[in-house]
C-alpha cells in the first residue's frame, strides 16, 4: 500500500496556522509541482466550518492566483482545518506564507464571493462571507509561521 505523505505528519505536534511544503514532484520531463499544506487551524483540537469553508476555498482559489505564479487548484482538507494548495515550479514556504497573509487581508476586506450562483457552484447555498472573515481574522491575528513545529 502507498503511502499518504499528510497521514505520515504527526499532527499531535504541529503548530498552526502554518505554512509548509508537503511534497514536491518532478517528471521526466523537468516539471515541478508542489503541494502546501496551508493549515489554518490546530488539527483534532478546533475545525472550519463548511460554510466557512467553501467561501474561503472560493477566496482563496481566486486570490492566491493574483499572488502567485501556477497555481494549480486550492482545495479544503477533509479535517477542515485547512487547504491543500498545488502549484507549479519551486516557491519557498516563507514565499507562501506571505502571499496567504496578504490573501486573508483581502478575504476581511472583500464584500463578494466569486462563483457563488447554481451555475458555477455546485453547493451555492453553503457559504458564509461572515464566517470566512472571521477565520481569517483569526489566523491573520495568530500569524502564519513557515515553520509546522515552531509556533
């Protein structure tokens, strides 16, 4: 059985919210992509709620691409206490942490949610701007280290 990168990190010793490359993969051809563990919240101690959720997927999926080359897709962990980004070529965890704080300065100030009509969201009633403002609040107020295991 192959093993889960995420299911191999200890989470009983992380420190979120948090930054950190989980992976990187280069093919024949000399493609990179890497996969960040964008962690919001403590795991097995506090979760996002869904609504919250999906309107900070939605923000962050349209944001994190103003802020950085080759983003790939941006997608929620099932724990929900954080997302999984992948993005193409090599980016530094500092690199990363800084465009999810400037990210979550402009979730507090937005007014909209992008993609939230039956055509283009296949949930659409199940977001909550309030609720996304507010957890990025938290996580803006807390900081975000690029270091998993250093508060």
């Amino acid at each position: 059985m192959a093993k889960v990168e995420s299911f191999e990190l200890d989470h009983t010793i992380v420190k979120a919210p948090y930054v950190r490359l989980a992976g990187t993969e280069k093919n024949e051809k000399g493609s990179t992509i890497q996969k960040y563990d964008l962690r919001f919240l403590q795991p097995n101690q506090e979760a996002l709620p869904t609504a919250a959720v999906h309107t900070l997927e939605h923000l962050l999926a349209t944001y994190l691409r103003d802020e950085l080359t080759g983003v790939i897709d941006v997608s929620p962990m099932g724990c929900r206490t954080g997302f999984y980004m992948i993005i193409w070529d090599e980016h530094k965890p500092a690199d990363v942490a800084a465009a999810l704080t400037n990210v979550l300065k402009k979730v507090v100030a937005t007014e909209t949610v992008p993609a939230v009509s039956a055509l283009e969201c296949g949930n659409y009633k199940d977001h909550s701007l309030f609720s996304a403002q507010e957890y990025a609040k938290i996580v803006l107020q807390a900081g975000i280290s690029d270091d998993p295991f250093r508060a």
